[in-house]
C-alpha cells in the first residue's frame, strides 16, 4: 500500500503514542500532545530550580549535584592566590555548608587576596611604624626629646645623604639612631658618586626591608644585617 505524500495530520515517520491519536479517525490530537509537553516542560523547570525552603534533604543534595556542588568540602581544588590566602578546611567546611561551587569557593580565596591582603598590609606597617616610634621615644629619652631632635636629624640627613639613603634610614629606628650618631660626629656627607656606587647593595637593602622578617616578625639576625648594610653605605663602620 503506497503512502499518501498529501497526509499531513501527523509527522511522517514519527512513533505517536496511541494516547495522542483520535481513536475513530487516527487523527493526532494536538491539544493532547500539547497539554503532555507544557507539563513535561514545568516538571523540567522544577528540577533546574533551586529547592524551596522546605525542601527535604533529598531535593536540596539533588539540586546541590545538579550545579555542581562536591560530595564533601575536601572536594574543593583551591588555587591559593597568595601564601597569607592558602586553603583553609575550615572555610571550605562552611562554604560546602552553604552550597558553594568549585568556581564560587575559588572567588572567595581570590577577593580575600585581592581587597584584604592591602589592608592587612597597611594594618601591619601601621602597627610596625608604632613600634618604631616607640623605639626611638626610648632611645632618645622620651617623646618630646625625640621630637625636638628630629627636625634637625632631618635636615642633616638631606643635606649630607643621598635622598635615597636618606628615605630609607628613616623608615626604621635603626636608620634614624645611625644618622644621629653621624650628625653628632659630624661624619663628611655621602659623594652622589659614592651613592651611585653602592646603588645594587641600596636596592638589594630596601627589598630585605619589605621582607616580613624585616617588619614583621622582627627576626634579629635579618635586622641586624639590614643596619649594619646601610651602615656600611654610609660609612658609619661603628657598632
């Protein structure tokens, strides 16, 4: 029996099920098939839409796969953006609780290193410069002796140290106590050419005081060996 090319009342070659077919004609029954499909499609959007607040724990594991949230908090593969910002199991316990992606656990570590690792620093050199300032009180007999002597420790120092010399002697107590020792005895100014000279020891000094040993934990055989380089530079060869 040859089809008939001219019989449109359903899609050629298609297995319709009995349900979507008018029993006396064959014909396909649109509003059924479309009644099945609208229903298909909302049980689709219930699956791909987050559990409501009284889902049971069943329907919140099953959406927590569907978005990829790992079976267990170890699950995170956590690229530590910094050495302060390394992976915490404490952390990732509470973002697994929360329903956290791989990709979303991996943001928190990211802006953690991006918006406070600066504050913390800025914190840390604060409380750093306290310190030093602290120190220097002490060495030079109280506040106000510090105070009315550092004006003139200053000016010696920009008018006998190269401005590079001289900024980096006045960020630590060390540096401020050796240009006191060199004003008092009168030590001949650093050449310009002297400076340009020991430029790679200078530069190589500054890097070591951005180290943590230097301003943070303070450890007394890298501090020693900071003062006694700009010592060196200077020419201050007294301990």
């Amino acid at each position: 029996m040859s089809e008939d090319l001219l019989d449109v009342s359903a899609p050629q070659g298609a297995a319709i099920p009995a349900k979507f077919r008018d029993p006396e004609t064959g014909a396909l029954r649109v509003e059924a098939l479309l009644k099945s499909y609208l229903e298909l499609e909302r049980a689709l959007s219930r699956r791909t839409a987050p559990p409501a607040d009284d889902a049971d724990e069943e329907e919140r594991a099953r959406w927590r796969r569907l978005i990829g949230v790992p079976e267990t908090p170890e699950g995170y593969a956590i690229t530590p953006p910094h050495e302060l910002c390394d992976c915490d199991p404490e952390v990732n316990r509470r973002l697994h609780a929360a329903g956290f992606t791989p990709a979303q656990a991996q943001l928190v570590y990211d802006l953690a290193a991006e918006r406070l690792l600066p504050l913390i620093a800025e914190a840390a050199a604060e409380f750093e410069c306290g310190k030093q300032r602290e120190r220097l009180h002490a060495e030079f007999g109280g506040e106000d002796r510090f105070r009315s002597l550092a004006p003139q420790i200053a000016a010696w120092g920009r008018a006998n140290l190269p401005e590079a010399v001289f900024a980096a002697l006045s960020t630590t107590a060390e540096g401020v106590c050796a240009m006191r020792r060199m004003m008092e005895a009168k030590e001949p100014p650093l050449s310009r050419d002297a400076a340009a000279d020991a430029a790679p020891d200078e530069a190589e000094l500054r890097k070591m005081m951005r180290d943590p040993r230097y301003w943070r934990s303070r450890e007394p055989d890298f501090v020693k060996r900071v003062t006694e380089g700009f010592r060196r530079l200077v020419g201050d060869s007294r301990d």
